[in-house]
C-alpha cells in the first residue's frame, strides 16, 4: 500500500514539473511516507526526519514533506511540527490530493498542517509507476476489524471501496501498456463491495478481471481469514489467470491468542480453511503473517503456534514480535519480556524455515511458468521472477529477460530461493 502511495506521491511531483534525483543533497523537494505499523517504523522516520535540519540548513529553499499513516495518528502532526519545525508540508493517510497545492504553498514559504480532511479520491492521482512488471491497484481503502494489536483502522479509516467499473478501466489500462502481473490491493480485499450496495463482491470482482484480454496474471494482498468465502475460492480456481498463491495472515495458532486480538476466528477454522484451498487448488502456495510475544501469550500459547506452522506448512511466513501501539486495545494489556520474545521468534523460524526447503525440495524437477522481474545483483547474468504459486526463482542467462514470461526446470534450491533453467520462452 506505501509503495503504491508513494508512486502517487511522485506522479503529483512530476505534474509540477521535478524529477526523480539519486540524492538527499540533490533534492529540492523530499518526500518522507511514512509508516506506524510498528514501533521501529516510527523510531526509523524521526531520525531521517531530523536528518534534514542539516539539508534544510544547507538548502534554505529545499521544501520537506511528511505524510502517511504515522502523521495520520492522534496528535502526532502537532508533535511533529513542535519537534521538526522546518518541516514544511504534513499530510494523512487520504488527503494526498492536497499535496499538489501544499507543495505551491511551501514555494510560497506557506506551511500545510493537515491530518483531518479526508477525500478517498487517492485514486485519481497521477502515478510515476516503480514495480513494472508489477502494476498495484487499489480497489478498497480502510478496514473496519479492529484487531486488538492494529492501529490501521485508526489511521486510514473504515472500509470503502471502488466503484468495480473503475476498477477494471484501470486494470485494462495497465494492460494495455504491457504490464504482466495486476495485484489487487486493499487492507482486507476480501471485504471488498459490502459498501457498493449493488451486489458487488470480492469473487465477482476477480471474475470481471480474469475476463480482460491479455496475457497477464492476477495477485490480491492482502486476505483476512474470516472473511475468505468458497465463492472467492472457487474464482481462484476456476480462472487461469488468478495465482494458484495466496497470502492468509494467521497471527496466531492459539485460538486463546486469536480471540483475544479479535480475529474473529480460531485455530481450527484456519486449518480448515488451509485444507479447502489445497483441496480446491492442489498446488496453491500459502503465505502468512505470524505474530509472537502478543500480551498475554503463555508457553502453551507459543506451542499451539508451531503446531500450526508445522500443520499448515506455509510456502513462507513473516514472522515478527509484537509491537506496542499507542491507542490500541492491546497496548493496555500485560506485555510480555522482551527476552522471551526474542526466544520465541528465533524458534519460529527455525520451525519455518524447515518447512520452506522441504517444500523447495518438492519443487525440484518441476516446471514453472516464471515471470521475470529484474537482474539478481549478486550474480553474473542472473535474473530473477517468481512462479505462480509465489516461489521467487534464479536464472542464469546472457540474454535480457526482464519482463517476460518464461518456462523454468527447477534445477536445485537454497532454502526459500530456487534456481532454475529455461526450458522454453513463452
């Protein structure tokens, strides 16, 4: 979502005439999107921010901008002005539409506070695209859940969703100018439509994409588990051009855990979820996201999560510790000792990281359909892409593939990364 924001970001600094430069110290406009997911987002962006007293010293006329969802946060624009008041510019979550205007401001010496004015018309925003082959569309914003641990619903709103047709000119569009793999994007795309009021969901909507010419294929990030319905399922199934790949954060495998950061689902109805998806779509790659140290996890707890991982067996997990977040239920829960955490993680992902060459072991001998998406800079003449169902993949070779859809062997396999020779271009 921050990535396809700050392509927006450039694509409003490109209408007004700059260009993208290699450096902080070239720059006459910098640009910081911000992050409050976690804490260490948020220790991280302070001390860039204060990094650019010194540019701003040197560059009198350098103009510097602060948006995204940490200055979207109660109180913290204020705060941010108070402690950094050379900032110039301090935009939210979803009134990146005034940037255009506040940046005119500022070469006016005209500062902009503004967190509380909120448009959802991010849409519409011109978009200096930075992941080809890779194109993100929005197709809802917000999220209604209200997870226990989360600040997003605080900080970017309740859900609201695109008008479909809007939604398919612009997958048609990127289509149209060659991209190659369209990723649907929202906090919870699986609530997609419940707002339009028209019938519209999140299946019909991957079934309306799927029926666009070109050769392309279809990502979605991110799901939410209790959200997932059998007629989503069966539109990944049935259409050849969704991935056989999907991302389901679990958090927890203690159904205890679950309940307590509002999940509104238990361990077992993940497993079974887990086991339709393979049934309906047998080579189906599943990732995940796993939280420990959530307050209140026991021993048992923590168990209950590896017994899940080593059950599930995901393609691959992000796994992280729990981060306090001010304003949120769980900030206000017994929190539990950073070493324990610490313990926790690393034996997570020992347990996962089993898991994922056991599964690249699987793929050896196998033929994968591989979109290349850039040059492995670590090796000579290498590029990389991922498969389908997620897996990313090494090819060598003197020929520029960047771009294309290839046909891979999987020749062999370092932990999560696969090596693999073209068989045939596509």
């Amino acid at each position: 979502m921050n990535i396809h924001e700050s392509e927006k970001i450039a694509g409003v600094l490109e209408k007004l005439g700059y260009s993208p430069c290699d450096s902080e110290q070239k720059a006459d406009v910098l640009v910081y999107n911000t992050c409050c997911i976690r804490e260490t987002a948020e220790f991280k962006i302070h001390g860039h921010i204060g990094e650019a007293k010194i540019l701003k010293q040197q560059n009198p006329n350098l103009i510097v901008v602060v948006c995204g969802c940490m200055s979207q946060q109660s109180g913290v624009a204020q705060n941010l002005k108070r402690r950094f008041p050379f900032v110039d510019v301090i935009l939210g979550t979803s009134n990146l539409d005034l940037l255009e205007q506040a940046i005119v401001n500022a070469q006016n010496e005209k500062s902009t506070v503004n967190v509380e004015e909120k448009n959802n018309v991010l849409v519409n925003l011109p978009k200096v695209r930075t992941s080809r082959p890779n194109a993100w569309v929005n197709i809802i914003y917000g999220c209604n859940n209200f997870c226990t641990y989360c600040i997003v619903p605080y900080v970017r709103g309740r859900e609201h969703s695109r008008p479909q047709q809007d939604v398919l000119n612009e997958v048609k569009e990127l289509v149209s100018l060659g991209y190659k793999e369209i990723t649907l994007l929202g906090q919870n795309v699986n609530s997609y439509g419940n707002d339009l009021k028209d019938g519209t969901n999140f299946s019909t909507l991957l079934n309306q994409v799927a029926k666009i010419e070109g050769d392309f294929r279809i990502r979605y990030l991110t799901n939410h588990p209790k959200d997932l319905t059998d007629d989503v399922i069966e539109a990944i199934a049935n259409n050849a051009k969704i991935c056989n790949s999907i991302h389901l954060p679990v958090q927890s495998g203690s159904s205890a855990i679950l309940k307590a950061m509002n999940r509104k689902y238990d361990r077992d109805d993940y497993l079974k979820l887990v086991s339709k998806l393979r049934k309906a779509i047998p080579d189906i790659g599943i990732s995940t996201d796993i939280m420990v140290g959530f307050p209140g996890e026991t021993d048992q707890d923590f168990l209950d999560t590896l017994d899940l991982v080593q059950k599930a067996r995901f393609s691959s997990a992000f796994c992280f510790i729990y981060s306090r977040r001010k304003g949120t239920v769980a900030d206000k829960m017994e929190q539990i000792p950073r070493s324990v955490k610490g313990e926790r993680i690393k034996r997570l992902l020992e347990v996962q990281n089993v898991i994922t060459k056991e599964i690249s072991k699987e793929m050896e001998g196998t033929l994968q359909r591989v979109l290349v998406e850039g040059k492995n800079k670590k090796y000579v003449n290498t590029y990389c892409g991922r498969t389908e169902n997620g897996r990313l993949v090494n090819i060598k070779s003197d020929v520029d593939l960047f771009d294309q859809f290839v046909w891979v062997k999987i020749k062999n396999y370092q932990s999560a990364t696969l090596w693999g020779e073209i068989v045939k271009e596509d």
